[in-house]
C-alpha cells in the first residue's frame, strides 16, 4: 500500500484549505471535524490503493460497490467488529467520493448499454447506511471514551447529512477546477512537493 500524504505535505494543506471554504464560504457549514475528515479522504485518495485498500476472498482489489458489499455480506459477523468497520467504511467514503466528486460517473452507470450491477444502486443510501454502521461499530469496539464519542457523532453527522457531504465537494471539485485553469504558479508548487 502506498505511504499516506505526509502532514506538512502542499498537497494536504491545499485539500485542506478548499475544503474549509467550500463548506464555510459556499455551504455555511462550519464543521470542522467533517471537513478535517474530508480533506483527509481527498489527500489520501489520491492513491488508488488508498480508495481501494480491501482486497476479496480471492485476493483481487475491490473496485466495484457491488463487490465491496458483496464482500461485506460474505464476512458477515464472522469478522472481528473493527474489520467490518473498516470495510463499511471504505464502502462509505467510496460512494461519498464517487458522488460528490464523479457525479457523471454514477448516471453514466445507469446509461450504458450492457447494464453493470453498480447501476442498480442508490450510491446515497448505500453510503449513508454504510457510515450508520461505522458510527455502531465505533460504539461497540472503541475503548477510550473521549475517541468513540467523538468518532461515532463524526459517522453520525456523515450518515445524515451524507447530501450536504455530496454538495460540498462538488463545491471542492469546481474550487480545484477553477485553480487548475487558473494556471496559478503557486499551484503547480503545491502539486509537485
């Protein structure tokens, strides 16, 4: 697996800042812990292997939703608690990401002609149940008290307000895209550090 975005990393702090004006400036949603933990989503997705960490029963990487929750439902409760939580998680920030940030990508499932099972599925109630569950698992499994209430009202407020999530990052996206036209210096610098 690819070494996470060190802190100090341009890339990091760049996520970080437009994720804080598109939710504070554009949604008026002073969440500071939603968006700590988007901006870090953003940073560490920028590698595959941290978009796609879980690996199936045959060893292949999880690249569809209908196999992240097939593979879901085939661990079952035969898993350890904070496993399930990873998985639920990954199945979470998947479908958060895919809607909010590759909105075209999802209608375009449920427009091809030979029909991909993934455009059976509603990315938002998926999404929403899978952070709902992460919040139960961080309840049942976290021991230090401070940590599991603070982690369980993060999944919580991502599970019901999961839209607002989508609309904030399409708000990043279009942030990231005027910069990128912008052919600001500055950003290039940010990119290559």
């Amino acid at each position: 697996m690819a070494q996470p975005v060190p802190q100090a990393h341009g890339l990091r702090r760049l996520f970080q800042t437009v994720t804080e004006r598109s939710f504070l400036e554009r949604l008026g949603w002073p969440d500071w812990a939603v968006m700590a933990y988007l901006s870090d989503l953003l940073t560490d997705c920028v590698h595959a292997d941290h978009l796609y960490p879980t690996h199936g029963a045959t060893g292949r990487r999880l690249v569809d939703l209908v196999e992240m929750l097939q593979e879901a439902d085939r661990r079952g409760g035969s898993e350890s608690p904070e496993r399930e939580r990873d998985l639920q998680r990954q199945i979470g920030d998947y479908t958060l990401l895919m809607t909010g940030l590759f909105p075209e990508g999802v209608r375009r499932l449920r427009t091809v002609l030979i029909v991909r099972a993934d455009a059976l599925l509603d990315y938002v109630k998926v999404g929403k149940r899978a952070y709902r569950i992460v919040a139960e698992r961080v309840q049942e499994s976290e021991r230090d008290h401070a940590a599991r209430r603070s982690a369980v009202q993060l999944f919580r407020r991502l599970s019901a307000e999961f839209e607002l999530c989508v609309l904030g990052l399409g708000y990043v996206k279009e942030e990231l895209a005027h910069l990128q036209a912008s052919r600001d210096p500055r950003l290039r610098r940010l990119w290559s550090h």
